[in-house]
C-alpha cells in the first residue's frame, strides 16, 4: 500500500510541512518520489518509524539525537542515554524552579511597590561601627562571612549592638566586578574599643541628608532600584557626597520568601 503525503500526513496526525522536515534532516526519508510529479509515497512501514520519532521527541530528545539513533540502527535509546536525558530534565527543572522563584517575587514586588513610602530623605546620625574590610571572592560569600566570622568576633569583644540594630555595606569598588570586590561590613556598636585581627573600630560623621530607597525583593533587583534612586536624585538637582551605604534588613538569613528581602540604599547628597 502506498500513501501519499497527505493521506500519511492524515493517518499519523502530523503535519505534511514536519514530514518534509523530517525528510530534508534525513530522519524519514518518502519510500517513492514521482521522477514527473516529484509526489512522494510512503509505505504503512513508515508509520512505525515516525511513530518511534514521536516518541523519542516526546521523551526529551532532540531531532539530533534522534537522527543518531536511527543511525544507529534503532528506534530506542539505550539506558544510559535514558539516564542522562532524566539528568538534564532534572536540571531544566531546577532552572525553571529558579527561574518561578524569581517570577513570585517579582509579582511580590510589585504588588507591594506602590503600598510602600519608597523613596525618602532622612538624616544619617553620626555612628560608631565594627568594620571588616576584605576582598570577597564573590557577592554571596557576604552572609556566611558575617554569620561565621564578624558576628562572633564581635560577640567575642563584648560589643553592644545598639538598638534597633544599624548594619551597613559600602562598596569600595570604582566600577562593577562580579568577584573579588572589596566590601566593608559595618555594625553599629556603642563604644570603641581596641581593634583586633579582625575588627576595626572607626567612626562615620553625620551625613545631614542621604536619598534612601526600600528595596524589596531578590538581591539582583537591586539594580533597578539604583536607577530609580539615581534618576530621583537627578531630578531633584541633588550632589552625590559620599559612598552609598547598602543596608540588609530582612533576608535569606531571616526570610525564606525572597519576596520579602528587604535591603535600603543610603546615598549622601547634598544641594550645593
């Protein structure tokens, strides 16, 4: 029996333009091609052979990897190639569980991004602070530096924190690097001690006015939140005067939901 393209088309409910498709990749190949007419036929034997492609496609494999099987002289993977399709779907699923994650928060922000008082002026009080200063290989290398290493040396100096806690970052970098930046983590104590190892004690003057932002979500929204800052600070005719601070109150520390991070940007400005 011999079917025209249509009639196979018709029969294994795929299209006549996927049929030719699979014809010019070399996957399934017409039996017959009419020298005058140039139709093309196919055997009934063909609809098990597309019906191993489908099945292959629908397993994961791409038209690439099904040609080699075929080439192979088989219509099934072997096991191991089973395997690591079921690896690299399980690594599309983290990824795309990343990526819903990421798509929540965004919903979460910006239902949330109107009810807030965003953007405001406020005077930053003269402070004294424990600092750390190092080159961190990257930006998340931060959390588990403060939790191990800052938070206990300075519980091992007998520090009091002042309340309600004030913890800062600034950036000592003069343009983006996404490793090996150097950063300075800052809490707010009551007194200066003597510096150890670890720990410097330093004092910051008043700033009489910073821009501040709330930033609500995921850490890699933050760069929207510097261009809005930013444009304020332009149509306001303010002077940058001074580093920014990055201020993490709320985070993977204390919030299992990115969506309820939250981190302030201080920017000392100035009118003149």
């Amino acid at each position: 029996m011999r079917l025209t393209i249509g009639e196979f088309s018709k029969f294994c409910h795929v299209t006549v333009k996927t049929l030719k498709h699979y014809e010019k990749l070399g996957l399934l190949v017409p039996n017959e091609v009419d020298e005058w007419t140039r139709y093309r036929y196919y055997e009934v034997s063909q609809m098990r052979q597309l019906n191993g492609i489908l099945r292959l496609k629908a397993m994961g494999f791409i038209l690439e990897e099904i040609g080699y099987l075929l080439n192979e002289g088989t219509h099934k993977p072997s096991i191991p190639q089973i395997e690591e399709k079921i690896k690299q779907v399980e690594q599309q699923i983290g990824r795309m569980q990343e990526q819903l994650t990421f798509l929540r928060a965004v919903a979460e922000y910006q239902r949330d991004i109107d009810k807030a008082d965003k953007i405001f002026i406020q005077r930053l009080p003269a402070v004294i602070v424990a600092s750390h200063r190092r080159i961190l290989t990257h930006y998340a290398d931060l959390t588990p530096l403060c939790e191990n290493v800052i938070d206990p040396e300075i519980q091992r100096l007998g520090c009091r924190r002042t309340q309600p806690a004030y913890c800062f970052v600034i950036d000592h970098e003069t343009e983006y690097k996404s490793e090996h930046v150097d950063m300075e983590y800052c809490v707010q104590v009551d007194e200066m001690r003597p510096d150890s190892q670890l720990i410097h004690f330093k004092q910051f003057d008043e700033i009489p006015m910073a821009v501040c932002i709330k930033c609500y979500g995921p850490y890699h929204l933050i760069s929207a939140h510097f261009a809005e800052v930013f444009r304020y600070i332009d149509e306001h005719g303010y002077k940058i005067c001074g580093p920014h601070r990055t201020v993490y109150v709320d985070g993977q520390w204390n919030q299992k939901n990115p969506a309820k991070w939250l981190t302030i940007i201080q920017v000392p400005v100035s009118t003149t």
